[in-house]
C-alpha cells in the first residue's frame, strides 16, 4: 500500500464525535515500513490528539524513530496544515528535507518539507555536544 492509501485508509477511522473532522496521517521509514494514524479527540477537548501524533506513536511503537516521508489528509478545501504542535513532533524523527505532502480528499496535494512547515525547529541534533 501506498503512503498516501495508508493515510486515506486510516483516516475511516478517525474518532471526531467534537469536530467531525477526521485526517488520516501516514509516516514511511527508512526501512521501507509504513505507519499510520487518525485523530482521536475526547470529551476532555485538550486530551485529543492529531493524527500525525497517531502515526507517530506506531512508529515508535513498533521499534522505528526515523522518518523518511510523511503524508497527511482531511476533507479540508485546502490541502490541510499540521498544527504547530504536530510540526515539532515531525521534526523531532526527521531530516529537514524530509517530504510532507499535505492533501485533501479531492485529490489535491500540496509538497513541502519539514523545514519549511517548521522553520529553525529545536531538534535533537541540537543536543548533541551534551
Ligand atoms: N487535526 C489533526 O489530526 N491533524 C492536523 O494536521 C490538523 C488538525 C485534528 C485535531 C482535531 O481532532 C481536529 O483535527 C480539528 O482540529
């Protein structure tokens, strides 16, 4: 399957009785594995977590902490934009050139990278000399 059919696919699932917004989030590894996740909100609003979080915590989950491509989508106009919150946790598993394609369920994508979604990120590299 590809990165974008995962993240279509998962998006079904995506728990937004709040929002009725569902996004489906998809994150491929250098080893060739895919990851995917959909939001899941709560009665307790700030206890929802994004999509992105979703794929993110199964790629941690099954033994990955290295991202090589993401790809996002939701039934927005616009091809839809990773919450701040969302940017930081990308950065923290990939290399600013990683590419982040961001789509609608029309169909229409627009490519960035993680650099530029998130520009002077705070990574773990920046730690390396403690
Ligand atoms: N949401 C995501 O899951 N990812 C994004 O990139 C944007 C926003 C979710 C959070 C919440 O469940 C709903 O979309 C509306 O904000």
């Amino acid at each position: 399957m590809s990165l974008s059919d995962a993240a279509r696919a998962v998006r079904e699932n995506a728990y937004v009785p709040y929002s009725k917004f569902k996004v489906g989030a998809a994150v491929r590894t250098p080893s060739g594995a895919i990851h995917a996740g959909c939001n899941v909100e709560n009665a307790a609003y700030p206890e929802g977590t994004c999509a992105e979080a979703g794929a993110i915590a199964a790629m941690v989950a099954a033994g990955e902490t290295e991202i090589a491509e993401v790809y996002v989508i939701a039934d927005s106009p616009t091809p839809v934009s990773p919450c701040g919150g969302c940017r930081q946790k990308i950065a923290e598993f990939a290399d600013g050139a990683v590419k982040v394609t961001l789509a609608t369920t029309d169909g229409d994508e627009f490519e960035t990278t993680v650099a530029d979604l998130l520009p002077g990120a705070f990574n773990p590299r920046q730690m390396e000399r403690t």
